[in-house]
DNA sequence: TACTGACGTCTCAACATGTGAGACGTCAAG
DNA sequence: CTTGACGTCTCACATGTTGAGACGTCAGTA
C-alpha cells in the first residue's frame, strides 16, 4: 500500500500523531509504533511539541497536543460533522461510507470512512466524481429544478424515472454505474428550508450491496436525518 | 525571533496549517500568508491534504481538514480545558496566562497564552520551571501535607508564612522571583475531593503586574474555578 | 479577436536538510 | 558491579526538498 504524499517528512509526522491518536507513548513506544529510527522519532516528537501539536505529560510521555484542539476549532463546523457521520456510518454497515457536495460539474467527496480491512470502495477526501452515474449523483440530481435536472440528464446513467423514484422513496441506489462491481446506496442532506446540499452514501461491493439490510438503509436514512439537523447549541 | 522546530519542513507545513485556521485559502492567498514560494505552498497543502489536515472546499480553496477534528477528539481533555481556559484568561486580562502541574521535582507548563506583541513574558508548553520561585510554585507548595511542604520551603524563595497567607487569600504573587522583571499571580486548581491538582497564573512585567487589577484577579479566580469544575456532560 | 496577467500545476538539477548508526550518560534490575 | 533499556545528541552523507521557470487555462481589457 502506497500511503506517501510524496513529503517523507510529513509522512513521518503524520505517522507520529496518528500513534499518538491511540495513547500516549514514551520515545520506546513511540519507536515501535511507528517504525521509525529512534532519533527521527525523537526529533520529530520534539518538533512537532515545539510547535504544540504534541505535548509532554507529567510521566514525559508524548501525547497529543492542545493546538490540535485550537486548529479544529477553526475547521468548518459541517465538515467535521460530515467526518464524525461517516465514521459512525462506516461502523454501524460495515461498508465504506462518503458525504459529497456538488462542485463544478462534479460531486466533491467531503467526508469519507472504510473498514481497515477487506475488499471494499475507497474514495479519497477531495476526490471530484462525476454527477452522471452513481447513488450520490442521483440524489444530487433528484431535486434540483427541472431545467438543470434536464440538463444533468444528458448523458447520465441514470432515467428521469429513475430520478422521480429517487424523490419518492427518498434514497438511490446504483449498482456498478459509476464503477464496475461497486454499488452504493445515497440519502439526501437538506438545510433549512428543505434544499438538497449534500448525499451521504454508503459503498462497497456489488455481491455485498445489491441488497442492502434494512438496517443499513435505516443507518444511511438517520445519518443523512442528523447532517440534515441544525448542529447542537445552534 | 526563531521560531524553527528544527525541521524545516514542520515549520512550513505548520505555517500552512496557522494560515488556514484563519480563513480558507487560495493557492495565491496561501502564498502571500506564508511567504512559502507558490511550488512549496502548493507541494506542502497537497501533501497536508492527502493526509487529511488540509481539505479543498468546493470553490477549490484549501481549507483545515476533518483529520484534526479526529484527532482533536483524542486530546487529552483535561488538557484542551487548559488551553481554553489560558486562551480565554490572556484575552481578558491583557498578560500571558499558563497552567502548571507538578512534574518530578519541578513544574510543568501544560498551556500557555500570550498577548501577540508587546512586553510579555513567554513560557512554552512543557517548560519545567522550579518549584522553588513563582506564584505558581507558591500554589502548588501551599496546600501540601507538612512534611512535603517542608522540603519544599528548603531553599525556596518563598517562606511557610507567605504559603499561610496564599492558603487564606487563595492567591498567590511573585515579584521578580522567578524571573528578575517578572510579575505574577496564581490560583489553584482542585479536583473532585479538593485536592490542588494544578496551578492557574499570568505572567507579566512587573511595572504591570505588581498591582494587578481586581479585574484580572477576578479574571484568574474565575478561570482557577471552572477548571476546578467537573467538564461539562459528566 | 488578440494580448496580457494571474492562476494552479508540474519539472528537475542544485544543494540544503533530514537521516540513522552509533556515542554517551542515566537509571533500574539482577 | 554489570548489563540492558532508555532518552538525547552528533555528524557524514544520501536523499529529499526546493523554487526558477515552463506550461496550460481562464478572465479581463483594448
């Protein structure tokens, strides 16, 4: 697996944090977790707390530090929700799980989650797929006006019909139509006065999703139910 | 003023992350923020967006990404209070503002704020100062069990009656005594059962600070209470 | 329409920086 | 006392980072 960004020393970083996410390590454990040379572990553990992205516990264990919690702060309220919806989506179907937005002639991946482990749909955070096929393109679709529905319609793999289906039931499903062997199910996300801004989908194989488990449906339906809620305190 | 971490390649991608906890960015904004070469800022965003810290929003600018909501998530909340509170307590009073902890033989700070120009007195996140000079030091020695206290004052540049006097009040102040020029004022912070658990300051010139206005005291008081205070939703 | 400038994205040789084997001091356990 | 594990630091050199510049696209203006 091919996890480079093409900057090592961010790789190297990130791989720091990320052990970190799980617990708090001394330099031995951070070493082991994440495989590096001990001194790089060091230096970059040291450099990543002079600039308060790690922290020294009273132990002097490396832990994450608070600047995380003042940078997330500053991150788009929605799109952290997007996030903690997809993970919670993801854990709760067992299958990949994505929030798009429409973007250009696009859908605009926003927020994305897979299992760790076994065959399934990967779609990267800031991926733009086509609005001509798929589950989330159908719901992106469904309710815009009939004009730029129209419009949307040339070419796509998806019917007018199957759009007024869409509108009825209130979600899509698409089997292999963006990608062969892919299906993925899709629920609107609607704010304030009822305008689609968003489809929250799940994917994965088309032997496993072709025929979704109620319970799926119903965790993909409240997910999109919740995104769809003004946030708490608001 | 050196700001470097000692890895280069950290201070510019963290440079990248500061610009946009202040407002999304375009390649071209993110390049006058940063002062990075346009191939540098580019590189490095991109990079910080395969790993999820950076994110693009749907007009293509690049944003916080949805990975520091995660892994904000598993801050140590305790500490996060601390940074709030430090934050909040400097923008109030006008002084730097930390949280110390007991650490070995010393004190650690665990949060810091300062005001972003001017005369100030800065102490990093996981400095270990004395705990024989300061307000702080003062706090945390004060409410100990005799015996600990004792050796505590052994060589201290505080007495046992100025520890009667912080006991009483419940604030303690320092002039120039950890720091020749510097002024301070500390509260406890106390955990469940009572116990002083940490100590809340701010830090200033003593021209400043020697007299420090029932304002800011109130200020400090208040931010020693909530941090005394269970978090909220347990 | 053509031109210009700004934008974002990419290349690649130069060289600056990051790397890790190993040194060193400290501490705990046997 | 010896040994091994730990954390911290050094420094030669290999590698990764850098940014001037190239390139294509787009929007604004003459």
């Amino acid at each position: 697996m091919d996890n480079g960004s093409g900057v090592g020393v961010l790789d190297k970083s990130v791989a720091v944090l990320a052990a970190l996410s799980e617990a708090p390590c001394s330099l031995a454990e951070l070493v082991l977790a994440t495989g590096l040379a001990r001194p790089t572990a060091y230096r970059l553990a040291v450099a990543l707390a002079h600039h308060g992205l790690v922290d020294r516990d009273v132990e002097g264990r490396f832990v994450l530090g608070s600047r995380l919690s003042e940078w997330a702060a500053d991150v788009d309220p929605w799109r952290a929700r997007a996030q903690d919806a997809v993970l919670r989506l993801r854990d709760e179907t067992g299958e990949s799980a994505q929030v798009y937005r429409s973007s250009g002639d696009g859908r605009l991946c926003i927020a994305s989650a897979e299992p760790p482990h076994g065959l399934r749909d990967t779609v990267p955070v800031g991926a733009l797929l086509t609005m001509k096929a798929g589950s989330a393109a159908q719901v992106l679709a469904a309710w815009l006006n009939p004009a730029a529905r129209g419009l949307m319609l040339e070419g796509a793999a998806y019917s007018a019909d199957r759009l007024a289906q869409v509108r009825r039931r209130g979600w899509a499903q698409s089997l292999g139509e963006r990608e062969a062997g892919v299906a993925s199910i899709s629920a609107p996300v609607t704010d304030g006065v009822g305008t689609v801004i968003a489809a929250v989908s799940i994917s994965g194989p088309i032997e496993r999703l072709a025929q979704p488990t109620p319970k799926q449906r119903q965790a993909l339906l409240d997910a999109a139910d919740q995104l769809s809620q003004p946030p708490p305190g608001s």
